[in-house]
C-alpha cells in the first residue's frame, strides 16, 4: 500500500516542501529512504521504528521504502520525523490519514514518541501557506511561533499517539496560539556611560541613521560599554521586521523561540571565519551578518580580525543582503545591520602620542592595516575616544537611553518621510541624497574639505548622509553649517 503526507526541509532560512511517500510491501522486512536524505534523516528509520512501537502502534514487518522528492533536493534535519511515520502507518492500513488531506506535518520524534521542536517552524508554516495547504502539525513548543503566519490552521501536538484519533476522522492536536510579541528586553542602559559626549553623540547617531561606528581609543575607556548599550536606543522592531527577524532566529536554532521586538545585537569573538561570519559551509547556514539582521553587528577588537573575514563584510554592507554560491545552487541571505566596531590605535594600546608607547612602528602600521581598508571607508562614523577624566566617572549619570531613544525614533520618523518606510539616511541611494537641502554655507563647508582632504565620491555621499541624521536629530529641514561640520569631523580619521 502507498500513503503520502508533506513536510519540509529547512534550506539556508527558508523552508522547503517536502512529499514524503511511503510504500509497504511484502517481502523481507526492510526499511529504506531514498531522496538526498542527510544522516539525520537517515537515522529517521530508528527514531521513527522506536515512536511507533512505543506509542501502542504496529510496526509493519515488511519491506517499507519512503521516498522524499523532490529527489534533487538534499534533505537535512529531524523535522520530517511526524510525517514518516505517519504516512508509514497509513500505508500499512493502521491510520486514516485521509482526514490530513491538505495538511502538512513537521516535527522530530522522541523514542517514546513525544515530539520535539524542531528548527525554522515559522519559515514552514508560511511556506506551507505558501503552497495553499489547509494546515499544519507542528510539535507543540513550536505552536506559538508557527502560529504566527496567518492565514493557515496551525495545531500543535505532544506526542505521537495523540495521531490514534485519525481513525475517528479528528484531526489531532489542539490550535495553537500565536505567540505574544516579548518587548522586555533586559538591555544595559547609556547612563552607565559617564563623560564622553563625543562618543554619546556618535552612538545617537548611528541608532538614529543606521551608520557604521568605529571607535578607537585606550583601553578601558569605555568602547565596549558603549557599543553593548547601542541596542538599548534602537527603536524596537516594526510589523514585517519582527516576523522577519524571528524567522532567521528560528532557522539557527537561537532565542528558545521566544518573539522579540528588541533588535538583534550579535558579537562574534575575532577568531571567527569568514564563514562563521557571512555564512557558507556545505549545506549553506546563515553567519553572524545575518542574525544580526535588522539590528547591530558589533567586531569587538577589529584589528584582530583576520583579513578575509573583514573583507568578505564589503559586499554584504553595500548590499544588505549576501549571496553564497554553492556546487548546489546559490543562496541570497539578508543582512541589513549597523556595524559597530572597537579598536586600540596601537597594540599596547596606548598610542603612538602616549610617551609610554613602546610598540615599534612597524608592529602598529601592520595591526592597524585593519583600520585603513576599504571596510573602514565604509563606516560613516569614527571617533577617537580618550580616557574619561576622574570628575567625569564620579559625576552624574549621563542621559538614560530613553531619553535618548525618543529622539532617535523621532529622527527616523522624519527619515520613513521622506525615504519611505523602515529606510533610514544611510541606505539613502545617491539620487535621494542629491535631493538633500542643503544651506549654501554648509555646501561651502563641504567643499572645502572635499578640497584640502580630496575625499573619494563616497566619502563625500557618506558625510551627507550623516550630516542629514544630524540634522533629522534636530528636526530641522536643511543640513546647516554645524551639522554639517558636526558630519565632517566624524570622517576626518579615516582620510587622515
Ligand atoms: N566612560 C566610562 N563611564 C563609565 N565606566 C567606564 C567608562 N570607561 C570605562 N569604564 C569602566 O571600565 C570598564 C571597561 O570599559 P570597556 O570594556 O568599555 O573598555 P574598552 O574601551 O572597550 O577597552 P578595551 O580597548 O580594552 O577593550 C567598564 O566596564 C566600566 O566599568
Ligand atoms: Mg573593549
């Protein structure tokens, strides 16, 4: 007898419909899977051999084949566990399964048949939306999150004998509720970073225009503090932006499936790779770039970094999105973040104007390579930080973030205004920014730079659009003379 049921397979972060059928036929007592299956799928047979028993079923001592197409496509994961075995006891006669007609099945099977959650639920349940099925099972800690696409029935069940009730023509499980949308965030706050206004106006900003920070200073002058608390002033996550997010986190497996409106901040140790960080490996995972998606990337120590690591980050920041090109086929992942970056000038740490530098000339040219690349002249904001002054860490709290917060999110509203929504100045493409109104003493400020520092053509785009968020932070309608200057001074370091 043959049965069939569908599932999916996770494919980078999207998911993919899979047809599972199952054939069973006399002979010797057998169990194959053909189709591309990975060794989670093939250890399927086990799992799946063990659920049914223990769940009070009969495992049919016969020659069973399953076949999971598109037979081009390799299948990864547990999470087609649910649909094998229950297409495999409606092939041998012991489940109605004509009551799931339209539906799809997700889920990896315990020994004992509890079901277990599996990865990118989400992502499945809007694709099989997507394929216009009436609904699907998927285990039940991953209910809340499935149950977030609309417009599809979505049930969530515990355990595998809960299916016994097909041969009455229910379908099984119960409905799930779509999760509440979690905005606590428990985020360190701005306050605890005292003095260094230079560096609060430049956090501001970055939150504010989406621009790429880099700090460089001493150590222990608060480069970490700072970019740790940048989350904090991030306005929360809209609309389409949270299921998109949430979507990427449950394909990797991160945030126990928990749905945040708090934006992502992502801080890989420098000894990461390439891959680890834009993704890549056979079969394709998402890298740190796009879990970062929609929120902050921050390189802690970057002249640590090794080169190619850096230097695959060029592409994705021009493009907000990243492409991997594998024997199988290419892959197009999103990766829209802020880049924030920390950074000694020397490696003792001090600097070359420090008289207690000792680091030989050569030594400091070769670890702050990292710092004149090309990366860098893609980050709109540098700032030099300095050592905070005693008064300064004993004196008052400074803004809390969110005061700080309520101007940012002000600023951005005038950026959705003007750019559209959800797009802030830094992804301001060069024809919006010719559109810029800018007063004629701030045009002549701009022009001097360009002269003295002969700044490259995108250079010159970068100070205008940060000089728009400065001036979108005082919601005035043209970029001024300070905010332009305010802009210039936050570039000087890299043309330097
Ligand atoms: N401006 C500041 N305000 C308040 N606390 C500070 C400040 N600067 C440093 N500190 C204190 O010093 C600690 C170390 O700061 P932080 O980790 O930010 O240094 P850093 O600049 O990143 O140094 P490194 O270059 O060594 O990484 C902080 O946890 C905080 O307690
Ligand atoms: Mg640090």
């Amino acid at each position: 007898m043959l049965a069939e049921t569908t599932s999916f397979t996770l494919d980078g972060i999207s998911a993919r419909m899979i047809r599972v059928e199952v054939d069973v036929h006399r002979g010797l007592p057998n169990f194959q899977i053909v189709g591309l299956p990975d060794a989670a799928v093939r250890e399927a047979r086990e799992r799946v051999r063990a659920a049914v028993v223990n769940c009070g079923f009969e495992f049919p001592l016969q020659r069973i084949t399953a076949s999971l197409a598109p037979a081009e496509l390799r299948k990864a994961g547990p999470a087609m566990d649910l649909a094998l075995a229950t297409a495999l006891l409606g092939a041998a006669g012991e489940l109605k399964i004509e009551a799931l007609a339209g539906w799809s099945l997700i889920g990896e099977l315990a020994l004992d048949g509890s079901v277990r959650p599996v990865r990118g639920a989400l992502a499945m349940a809007e694709e099989a939306r997507e394929n216009g099925r009436k609904g699907v099972l998927v285990p039940a800690a991953n209910g809340p999150e499935a149950a977030l696409a609309e417009g599809i029935a979505v049930r969530g069940i515990e355990n595998f004998h809960e299916l016994a009730c097909l041969n009455e023509g229910r379908i099984p499980g119960r409905e799930a509720i779509p999760a509440a949308v979690d905005d606590s965030g428990d985020l360190p706050d701005l306050a605890d970073l005292r003095g260094q206004g230079h560096l609060r106006a430049a956090v501001e900003i970055a939150a504010a225009g989406g621009h790429g920070l880099l700090m460089i200073g001493p150590p222990g002058a608060g480069k970490s503090l700072a970019a740790r608390r940048l989350p904090s002033v991030l306005p929360p996550l809209e609309g389409e932006e949270v299921l998109e997010v949430a979507r990427i986190a449950s394909a990797c497996g991160i945030g126990n499936g928990r749905v945040s409106s708090v934006r992502p901040f992502r801080a890989p140790h420098h000894t990461v790779s390439a891959a680890g960080l834009v993704g890549g490996g056979s079969p394709p995972r998402p890298g740190e770039i796009t879990l970062a998606h929609r929120g902050v990337l921050f390189l802690d120590e970057l002249c640590e970094f090794n080169r190619p690591s850096l230097e695959a980050l060029r592409e994705p920041l021009e493009n907000g999105s990243v492409t991997i090109s594998r024997a199988k086929g290419r892959q197009t992942l999103p990766s829209r973040f802020t880049l924030v970056a920390a950074a000694n000038p020397c490696p003792c740490g001090r600097g070359e104007e420090d008289p207690r530098c000792r680091c030989s000339e050569v030594s400091a040219r070769r670890y702050r390579a990292a710092l004149s690349g090309a990366l860098v002249d893609r980050i709109d904001l540098v700032v030099a930080v300095t050592q905070p002054s005693a008064e300064a860490l004993e004196g008052p709290a400074g803004e809390s973030s969110a005061e700080v917060r309520e101007r940012v999110v002000m600023a951005r509203e005038l950026m959705s205004e003007r750019l559209g929504p959800g797009r802030t100045n830094s992804e301001a493409e060069p024809g919006e920014v010719a559109d810029f109104k800018v007063t004629a003493s701030a045009a002549g400020l701009l022009a001097e730079a360009h002269r003295s520092w002969q700044l490259s053509g995108r250079a010159h785009g970068r100070i205008l659009r940060v000089a728009r968020t400065v001036a979108d932070l005082a919601g005035s309608t043209a970029i001024g003379e300070e905010q332009m200057a305010s802009a210039i001074q936050f570039r000087r370091r890299t043309v330097q």
